[in-house]
C-alpha cells in the first residue's frame, strides 16, 4: 500500500455527495481522493486506471449498483478495500456486503470523525462497520441463534441462490432496460441474455417482468426512489 497517503476512489451517483465527501477526505491528514465515479461500472474501470488503495462504494448506483462492483472488485482487484456506503441498516445489506467482499460498512449519516477512523482503520487492514450496522449485523445473529435453539432455522432466501451475474442482469431489467440493451453493456448475446432471464424466472418462481421488478427493489437492488 502507498506509504505516503491512503489514495481514495470515490463512487456515487450523486454528485452534490460526492463533492462533500471529497471535501472531507482531502482535510485529513494522509488521505488522497484520487477519482471520483458515477457508477459501478465507472468504479472498475478508474480502479484499473488509477489503482487506488480504498473505494468508498454507495451501494445504491444505476446500471451495476455498489454491492455488485464490490464483488467484481474482491475478484479481480483483491489488495483494493472497499468501505461501502449507505443508507441502510438492515442486517441484510450489511450480511450481503460483506459476502461481497466489502472491508467497511459506513452509513452515510456518519460523522466526519467516524468516517476517517474507518478510512484508517481499512487502510491498515482491518474490519470497520458502523456501530449500528454492528448492532443490526449482531442482533440478527442472535435472532438466528435462537431459532436454531428452537429447532427453527432461518431459511436461505432465494437470491442467497443468485450468483453475481444474475443480480447483475435482475438489476438491469428492473432498471427498464431491454434485452438488446442488456446484451450491449455485457457484451453477451441477445440469446445469452434471454436465457438469463428465463433461468431467473425459474429460480425465483416469478414469470412476468413486474415480479422482478418489486423482487429486486425488496432486495435492494433496485431502489424504488429511483
């Protein structure tokens, strides 16, 4: 890692944020904004670009959202650490950001101070989540434990199942994008695509485009804001 300052990509698709967070980082001491994204795909091409040390990764991003850049990310850029930002505390978000590969788990909401603890803290190798994503992470392990005790598991959920891909290709038809379109930004096949989509369909027993769509915004895929 760069020993003269921790070097920070930046990715959010709100531009008003992502200047105030630049203006954050560059008054600490030790810490470079080297970029700044607009979307995930954008992240994992200025990453390959620019070989930043930490991405600060908003988990909610048209077109491949953070969790999924993360993932892509953890696989093909491992010594960069990813703190993901949100504005969710669910332990579902937290739970499928870290399977992703995230380092961080930060709410947006966050203080100035905690956001360069957590900056350091991944700079140097270790775990930061938020303490109320630590709460929600911990009270849903306990809920779990419980369940168990009483011979009551928790079920896996369906998209445990999905693998990156399908969350990305879910992720772009409840966006509204086509099978043509969705060929284009994946450089795949129309009749790759299609194929995609008919398995999902099956996976998640749900045949009608509108299902997919409140599917993935109950996920977090999608958010229905937007």
């Amino acid at each position: 890692m760069n020993t003269t300052a921790i070097r920070v990509l930046l990715a959010d698709d709100h531009a008003l944020f992502r200047a105030g967070l630049r203006m954050l980082l560059e008054h600490m001491a030790g810490v470079e904004v080297v970029g700044e994204a607009n979307d995930g795909r954008e992240a994992l091409q200025l990453v390959k670009k620019l070989t930043p040390d930490i991405a600060l990764m908003d988990i909610s991003m048209s077109g491949l959202n953070g969790l999924e850049a993360t993932a892509h990310l953890s696989q093909e850029y491992p010594d960069v650490r990813v703190i993901v930002l949100s504005m969710h505390i669910s332990e579902q978000y937290v739970t499928q950001a870290l399977r992703a590969g995230a380092a961080g788990y930060l709410l947006k909401d966050a203080a100035a101070s905690e956001l360069e603890q957590a900056v350091k803290a991944v700079a140097h190798g270790e775990t930061y989540l938020s303490q109320a994503a630590s709460q929600h992470l911990v009270a849903g392990y306990r809920r779990r434990v419980d369940g168990g005790s009483q011979g009551e598991p928790t079920p896996a959920t369906p998209d445990d199942a999905l693998t990156s891909r399908q969350r990305e290709i879910l992720q772009l038809i409840a966006e509204g994008h086509t099978t043509k379109q969705i060929a284009a930004l994946l450089h795949r096949s129309e009749k790759t695509i299609e194929a995609h989509r008919a398995r999902l369909m099956n996976q998640l027993d749900i045949h009608e485009v509108a299902g997919l769509v409140r599917y993935a915004i109950r996920i977090g895929l999608v958010s229905s804001e937007k």
